[in-house]
C-alpha cells in the first residue's frame, strides 16, 4: 500500500501548526468590556492570550513562537489576507486597544465569538484547520 504524499511544503507547514483545533481572534476597544470578556471566557474554560501595546505589536511576529496567536500568525501568512489582518491587529494595538485571541474546538468557536460579540469585539475571525472566516461583517 502507498503511503499518503506529504503534498507542497505550505501544506505540510499549516498541518503542522495546528496542534489544536480553532482559534478565535478580535480587537475590544473599551477595557471594561474587555476585562468583562475576559472573564466569562476564562470562566467558560478557554485558554486566551491577550496583547496590547508594543509587546503586543512584537507578539504579532511569529517567528519560534508557539501557541494560539502564533498560530493564526502563520495561518493568516499562509493564505494571502495576512497583511491587511496583520496591519489592522498591529493599527488596533498602536491605538491602544486590545487583541484577544481564543483557543477554542469547532463546536465551541461559535460561543466565544459570542461572548466576544456580546462584549462589543470587532475585526473577529474564525480559524479552522484550513479555513479562516470573518465573522459579523
């Protein structure tokens, strides 16, 4: 039997970085309802990074990072809109806002872009495995 080809070295790169299932990511402009967010994520059991300033803006670099933005960093490098998501998300920190990424399975990405929404997040992506999804335009 013939073994499965690993395919171009892109798509070996994006299988390789997705350890987990999705990643939901969003920019929260008022830090009362950021803290709010926060909390009722943490309190639904997700694992959150959130960036803000300049050490936000150097964690938007993936290079030898691990975890959930870095890995919607290489995504986002990987399909094509990267620049614009990644200019915005690097705009959104020099403006003082926050950039809340939210490791979350499939079936439960559609509960923290909800709390998210419910906490006025803008600019929110769904991250799948191969696909990645502006939510609320």
């Amino acid at each position: 039997m013939r073994g499965i080809e690993p395919g171009p070295p892109e798509r070996q790169m994006l299988a390789e970085l997705h350890g987990f299932d999705d990643t939901v990511v969003a920019i929260l402009s008022d830090p009362e309802k950021a803290e709010g967010a926060i909390a009722r994520l943490r309190a639904a059991g997700y694992d959150i990074e959130v960036l803000e300033g300049e050490s936000g803006k150097d964690h938007l670099d993936p290079a030898g990072e691990s975890g959930p933005v870095a890995t919607v960093k290489r995504l986002l490098n990987a399909f094509g809109d990267q620049y614009r998501v990644l200019e915005r998300l690097s705009h959104e920190l020099d403006e003082g806002n926050l950039v809340i990424s939210v490791e979350a399975a499939p079936d439960q990405a559609d509960d923290a872009v909800a709390i998210l929404q419910d906490h006025d997040g803008e600019f929110i992506w769904k991250l799948g495995t191969w696909t990645y999804t502006r939510v609320g335009e």
